[in-house]
C-alpha cells in the first residue's frame, strides 16, 4: 500500500513545482478549468490529503464538507478570497498562501500598465496597424506628464509600497488610503501623504492605483460615487482583486468620458468582463498578468508546494500560512 499522500494540483504549473510535489507525494494533475466550480471539486476533493489551487478554484463550505481527507489548501496566489478560510479553520484544514515572492513583478506590471493607459499606447498601436498613421502630429495622443501628477494609491502593503517607490522616481506627488497609517519614517521615505477618506484620492488624485485586499469593506470601493468624485482628466488603476471596482459604474464613467481612462487587469467575475468594458473608450484591459515573470510564477508554485510538504510530509520548506 502505498504511504505518500495524495495530492491535486488543479492545472499544470512550472515543472519544477510538479516534479517537487511527485518526489513526496501521490500528484493528480487536473486540466485547466476543470476545477473551475463548487460541483467538481465537491465530487474530486474526498479523496485527497493536500490541494494547490487556483484563484479561479472555488473553495467554498460546502466543498470544506466533502474533504473528508485534507489537511492543506495552497493557494498559488497572494490572495485567498476563493477559499472559505473560516470554515477550513473549523475543520481543521491549514491555508497557505504566496506573498512576498510577487511585490516587485506585481509592481513593475502596475506601471507598465499605467504608462500604457495614460501615454494612449495600445490605442495608438491600433491606430498604427489599421493604416491611418500619416506623420507625426502635435497633438496625437496625448497624455500627462507623470511628474505632474498626484498619485493616490489605495492599500499600501508590500506591493503598494513598491508601486510607490517607482513612482516617485518619476517625481509623482503620492498621496495613500490604508486600513492603519504606516509609520512617519516609511511615509517620508516613500514621499507620501496619508488620508483617512478614499473619497479624499478621488476627489484629488490624478492617477489612482488600487493594491489593497478583496474584503467586505473594499467590495465595490471604487463605485459610482467614487468614480463621481474622480477629476475629469484621472486615471483608475486597478491591479488588486476585480471586485474591488464596480465594473458596470466604471464602463458606464468611461463610456460618458467622465474620467480620462482606466488600466485594469482583474476582473469582477473572471474569465468573464462587462461587455460595456469591452467596448469602453480609454480602457486598457490585459488578462491578470501584472505578476507575470517567469521567476515570479515559479517561486510562487514552489512556495506553494511547500507549503503542502511542510503540512503533509514535515519537511522544511519556506512557506506561508494564513491559518
């Protein structure tokens, strides 16, 4: 009889991160979106000791019940809102998620995609390739100086911060909301400015960034009063959780040209967007990959693995766990 512990891994990751888990481990290998609702994982999950699941994995009570088995869930993400981490902790079931190994990816994706929406890159790409380029114009596609303009960000951990030490590189005025203030001495080290108000960043910011956790008081933060309170000419950044912002209020904002633009990268309902987002003029929408580097994706399937060897196997990896 074979002693290893069982173990799903819900979609292929880095080899690396499978071959480590078959070393210790019995390792079933789910297709991509196979594990996508309650019902198949409710059906697969009784047979299994661990489990490296997605953002897109719902991990919910009624699926805590049928895990007559597990002792680990490991999140292959920073975030865990797909998992209900009270009924995992009454069940005894540790939750491990993946920070750390993704601030500065995350970050760097956060400004390419603000440079990309402010700078109009994608839509003058387009531009380019349908043939209507004729020379160079004094006004095509312009947009702010960076150095001219007050960011606000909206949660200041980890990847907050390092979105604000690039940006102040670029002389930006930053101004940020957070659950706590973080002391003076990071404050100034980072140039920034603290509000106890997020109507206060919209109200006075000309580029908002979004990088605080999906919870009940930030569901639909940025909704038709906030976007009501941004300056005709901002900017909304959003490189947190997708239902963070109210994506009917902002395509309804965008389609009325009451803000200038927005970069999003997650989704309320992902893979699903609004359709008027789609459609919506300064919209730069791109597919969850601010945190998309090679070294970044691999450490954070390692740490994960991890997580799962340190709980099943009690070996002695680096890992994070929530509960």
């Amino acid at each position: 009889m074979n002693s290893k512990p069982r173990v799903l891994l819900t979609e292929s990751v880095f080899p690396e991160v499978s071959e480590l888990l078959e070393k210790h481990t019995r390792l079933d290998i789910g297709k991509r979106g196979t594990y996508n609702t309650e019902d198949s994982l409710c059906d697969a999950i009784g047979e299994y000791d661990g489990l490296l699941s997605m953002l897109s994995n719902p991990i919910t009570h009624k699926v805590i019940e049928h895990a007559k088995k597990l002792k680990i869930v490991a999140n292959h993400a920073v975030g865990y809102n797909n998992i209900d981490v009270e009924a995992c902790e009454k069940a005894g079931i540790r939750v491990a998620n993946t920070p750390d190994v993704l601030t500065d990816a995350t970050a760097d994706g956060t400004l390419a995609l603000m440079l990309a929406t402010v700078r109009h890159i994608p839509s003058s790409q387009e531009f380019l390739r349908r043939g209507d380029f004729d020379g160079w114009h004094p006004t095509s596609f312009m947009g702010p100086e960076l150095k001219e303009c007050t960011l606000g960000i909206i949660g200041m951990g980890r990847i907050g911060m390092a979105v604000a030490k690039r940006c102040r590189a670029f002389g930006m005025n930053i101004l940020y909301h957070n659950r706590s203030r973080i002391d003076r001495e990071t404050e100034q080290m980072l140039g920034a400015k603290y509000t106890a108000d997020p109507l206060s960043i919209a109200q006075e910011c000309d580029i908002i960034t979004l990088h605080c956790p999906l919870t009940h008081e930030t569901r639909h933060l940025v909704d038709k009063n906030f976007l009501d309170a941004m300056k005709p000419d901002a900017f909304l950044i959003n490189a947190a959780r997708g239902p963070v912002v109210d994506e009917a209020a902002l395509a309804r904002a965008l389609h009325a040209q009451q803000i200038a633009g927005a970069g999003i990268d997650v989704f309320e309902k992902e893979p699903e967007i609004h359709p008027d987002l789609l459609s919506a003029p300064g919209a730069v929408l791109i597919p969850h990959i601010t945190s998309a580097t090679y070294s970044t994706r691999k450490s954070m399937g390692m740490l994960a693995a991890g997580a799962i060897l340190n709980e099943l196997c009690g070996m002695d990896h680096s890992c994070n766990f929530v509960v």
